[in-house]
C-alpha cells in the first residue's frame, strides 16, 4: 500500500533479533555437539539412518510436520494465493488422500520388510538393475534439488539484504544442515521439534499483525473484491497448474512419493517401534501439515488485503514476486520492529531441516546402494557409520559449492523442479506396479521405467522451450496500481472491486501441444505411464513367480486377493485330477487290510 516513490530500506536485525538468531545457532549446535560427542550409542546403520527405531510418536510426528515446511511452504504459498487465489487449499484434500493410501498400501509393506534402503525393495520384487536405475534416479535429483533449497529464500531477499551478506547466510545453513545430518536421525528430529514451532510463529505472527490495521472483514471483503477467493476452478485447461484438478492430481502424486515412498520419509516412519505408531504419526502429520498450509493461505490474503491496487512488482519495488513476502515484512517492520527478522529466522530453521533431511537420506542411498555392496561383511557398523557421516560432509560441500559459486541459479531452479517431478513420478509409478500388481515382472518393471522417462523428459524439455519462447505462460488473476498512495482500506476494496475479473483473462484457446501442459502435471504423467506400460508388458513377458516370492512385498488387499485365488487353484486341481492307477490299488489293499483285521476280531 506504499507510494511507488517510498524506497524500500535494506532488512537490519537488531540487538533482540541477533539474540534470537544467536539462541537458534546454539540450539543446532547444540544438538549435534550431543549427538556426536555426548550420546554416541546410536553410532550405527540403524542408530544413524533410523534412530534406534524406538523413537517416539510425538517426535517423529512434528519431524514429518517439518520435512513440508520448506522455504517453498513459507515464502512460495503465499504469493501464489496473492497472484492466483486460495485454490491451493485444495491441497488439504490431496494430503487427506495420500496419508490414507500412505497407511493402507505403502506402509504395511515397508514396515514388515524393514529395510535399510528402500530401493533393497525393487531387487527383492524385480531385480538388481531395476534397483540400481531408481537408485541413481534418485541420487541425480536430489544433488540437482539440493543447491536450490538455500537458493529459494537467498533469492527472494536479494531485494533487502546484502548479496554477499545473503549468500553467507546460505552457506551457513548448508553447513549446520551438514553437520545436523552427521549426527543422524535423531539430531534431524531434534532439528524438527525446534522448525515447526518456529514456523508457525513466523507464518501466523505476520499475518496477525497485518490485520490490525483492518480487521478480518475487511481483509476478506477486499479478497473477495478482487477475486482471490477461489473455492472451486474446474478449469480444464491443461496449462493452467493451479486448477482444482492440477492441485489436487499433481499434489497427490507428488506428495505420495514423498511421504510414502521416499527415503527421508521412511526413515522416520521406521523410527517407531510398530505400525500402528507409525500410523498415528501420519495422521498427527497430516493434520499439522494442513495447518501449515491453511496459515500460509491466510498469510497470502493479508499480502493481498495490504497491496491491493499497488502491485509492489508494477510499481518497480521488487523485482520478482518472490521477493513480495520479504518487501511486505519490512513494511510491517515499521510497525511491528523485530516481526521480519522472525520470519527469517524461521525460514533459516525451515531451510537447514529440510537440507539436513535431503543430506542424510543421500547418503544413506549411496552408502546402502553402492559402496555397501563392495565391503567386507564383517565390517563393523562403527565403520559403516563413519563412512555415511564422510559422504554427509561431502555432499554438504558439494551443496555450499554450488551456491557460493552460482550467481544466478533461476534457471536450474526450474529445471531441477521438473526433473525432481519427472524422478517422483517415475519412481512412484515403479513401487506401485511392485506393491499392488502380482503378476507384474521385470520386463514389464524396466520397459515401464524408461519409456516413462522419455515421456516425461520429452515433455519437460518441451516445456521449457515453450516457457523460453513464451509459448506457455503461467497466468494469475489481474494486479494494478491505481490504489497506490490510499491508505484508506475503505477505498483500496473498492479499487479491488473495480479490477476486472480474472477469470476473463484465462486464455479459452484449446490445448494446441502436448507442450503446453503444466509442469505439475509431470508427476501423475510419469507414475500412470508406468502402470500403463508395465502391466501390458508383464502380462506379454510371462506372469511373475508368485508363488517363490516372500507374500510381505504385496500391499495387504494384493496379499488377500492372491491367497484367495491359491485356495481356488488348490480346490479346483484337486477336484479335476483324475484318479491315478497305482494309487486306486493301494488304497484297496488298505481297504482288504483293515477288514481282515476286524473279521480275525
């Protein structure tokens, strides 16, 4: 609601804020101090990568909550609501989905099998290429996520920080979330215990004090003007990512990769002693998750109630929407001092969780998948242990390196989005057809992965040249500046309500290319393609041996449904065989014996 002519100063902590953030370095510190100096009894595989596996319900529940709250979670939500509407709380129906198939189906499978890497899983029901090509198709998106992490919120206070003083900052985190992630499990749970109470301090504080000024009814007066309360598009359009059925499809499967299949998720579920416990986790998770995302949609409507008709990005006091939540905090910090220096805070905590989570599940995978395989057996679990705790520090360095090195990484950041979406998909899809279809093989396992992969990397690099060539533009409800300088909310929702719809802005134009079709979508593409490929092809190639294989790979309704076709096969063979010869005779002579005897009787 600034004048376009009021500079915008750089965000300075003061000595209050510099506490805050000292007590939170200390803290992580801390934590590791006592996980590798102090309690060194979990220095194990088990201890490192599972904590034990005797952790408790409310830790690991609050560690699941923190693994969503990423940079994307606090600074991402918020502009998407201010540019395109409150569609996105339909998320909360895809969290809802996904832990109730999370619990049914992945679950129970994992929780019997208890392995150490999640990919041991694909040579048990496929085989060991099938195991290695997802095990790399991992490690490669994750080293390509992992610099972009930092980069999100480094990017998005550019505008009132120092670069040099910012990319620091970066590093610094990067470093904490390395040595949080040799400390293992239990120090990221730790970590997490401290990020979600921070975040929903430093999401739900702003928004609270936005609304001083104006009032809850006139915040929502104003977004209802100006068309950002979205319940319910239907569009059909494929490019347009934030429809109720891009949401809702894209989350899923996304987020089903995430938290049922991944291996920093399933670390955390089989920390708990059983599955029940883990069940309870997920539940607990899932309702403090859409808590978190119903604040940052509250977050996104006050930034819209505070800039309605003064676009901050039109006006030329930013340069990127992503930098509107840090611009719309040192505006309030003229109230409100020391409010921005929270929510860094709480971005600082977020960031170096979620690192810190993505270091130690990369080792784990490296370790288990391909340095594992060489080693003696009888190395000790002290060296195992060491040797994932190098590879933690090393892929730390690789992280820092990238970030302090690359002066603009906007474009890998989109990159390294769709081929993490094109990774989960195709991963996704790979556990699926293994956990719920018996008779799949690994022909039908490995046809179905690569052909999915050059699907969706078609699509993906398609996309990227229709979002270079303009070709596909990503559009948001209308902005304008023509409150610029009116304090008076009275007129600002009135100057909301003069903006035309957005509606009417949305491109009508068919679907023209496959190209055309939004990023999130690359998710669900790549998980159907498998099935899609795999079963046919499984069925061509020859059923799979069901019958030698360990029945605790299939989810339990596959479990249900093979057992009641064995007793059928059973009955009916029985039934049909026809009488053998020899066997008639003996049981004759058996039938002689015994009357001979009770005649003799």
């Amino acid at each position: 609601m600034r004048n376009a002519t009021v500079p915008v100063s750089p965000i300075y902590f003061n000595v209050a804020e510099y506490c805050l953030f000292g007590i939170n370095l200390g803290v992580i510190i801390g934590i590791v101090l006592y996980y590798n100096v102090v309690n060194r009894k979990y220095n194990t595989v088990s201890g490192f990568l599972f904590g034990g596996k005797n952790m408790s319900v409310i830790s690991i529940s609050l560690a699941l909550i923190a693994s969503h709250l990423t940079s994307i979670t606090l600074l991402g939500v918020p502009v998407e609501i201010y540019l395109r509407g409150t569609q996105y709380w339909a998320s909360a129906l895809s969290l809802i989905i996904v832990t109730f198939l999370t619990a049914v189906i992945y679950l129970p499978v994992f929780h019997k099998l208890q392995l150490s890497s999640s990919f041991e899983y694909l040579e048990i029901r496929f085989s060991t290429h099938t195991r290695t090509i997802a095990a790399v198709l991992f490690v490669v998106s994750k080293l390509m996520l992992l610099p972009i992490v930092p980069y999100v919120p480094l990017m998005a206070f550019r505008l009132v920080t120092n670069s040099l003083a910012g990319r620091i900052t970066a590093v610094i985190c990067v470093a904490c979330a390395t040595l949080s992630a040799i400390g293992g499990l239990r120090a990221i749970v730790s970590i997490g215990l401290m990020t979600t109470f921070l975040a929903i301090v430093g999401t739900g504080l702003p928004s609270g004090l936005a609304l001083l000024p104006m009032g809850f009814k006139k915040m929502w007066e104003i977004a209802s003007n100006g068309g950002r309360l979205v319940l319910y598009d239907p569009d059909p359009e494929l490019a347009h990512h934030t429809s109720f059925f891009a949401v809702t499809l894209a989350l899923s499967t996304n987020w089903l990769w995430k938290i049922a299949l991944s291996q920093s998720s399933l670390q955390k579920l089989l920390a708990v002693p059983t599955i029940s416990q883990a069940r309870i986790c997920l539940t607990v998770s899932c309702i403090g998750v859409i808590l978190m995302k119903l604040l940052s949609c509250f977050l996104g409507l006050a930034l819209y109630a505070w800039f309605a008709g003064c676009d901050p990005l039109l006006t030329g006091q930013i340069k990127k929407h992503e930098q509107l939540v840090p611009h719309f905090l040192n505006n309030l910090a003229a109230m409100f001092p020391g409010i921005c220096g929270i929510f860094i805070i709480s971005i600082f905590s977020a960031t170096t969780g979620c690192i810190a989570s993505i270091i130690n599940s990369i080792s784990g995978v490296l370790f288990e998948e391909f340095i594992r395989p060489w080693m003696p057996q009888n190395t000790s679990e002290l060296a195992c242990c060491k040797i994932m705790k190098a590879l933690c520090l090393l892929v730390g360095l690789y992280g820092a390196g990238v970030v302090w090195s690359a002066k603009e990484l906007d474009r890998l950041q989109h990159v390294a989005s769709g081929v993490t979406g094109v990774t989960a998909g195709t991963l996704l899809g790979l556990f699926t057809l293994g956990i719920v279809f018996s008779r799949a093989n690994c022909s039908g396992a490995l046809s179905g992965c690569l052909l999915s992969l050059l699907l969706c990397g078609w699509l993906l690099i398609g996309a990227e040249n229709a979002i270079a060539t303009g070709a596909l533009t990503f559009q948001g409800k209308p902005l304008s500046t023509s409150g610029c300088g009116k304090a008076n909310y009275t007129l600002l929702a009135n100057v909301a309500k003069s903006i035309p719809n957005a509606a009417n802005h949305l491109p009508t134009k068919p679907l023209q290319s496959l190209f055309r079709i939004s990023f999130t979508y690359c998710p669900f593409a790549g998980a159907i393609s498998v099935l899609l490929i795999g079963v046919p092809m499984s069925y061509l190639t020859g059923k799979s041996r069901t019958e030698s294989m360990n029945p605790d790979v299939f989810c339990p309704l596959t479990q249900s449904i093979l057992h009641k076709s064995q007793m059928r096969s059973t009955t009916v063979s029985l039934e049909a065989r026809a009488p053998d010869t020899q066997e008639v005779y003996m049981a004759l002579d058996e039938a002689l014996k015994h009357l001979k005897e009770v005649i003799d009787r």
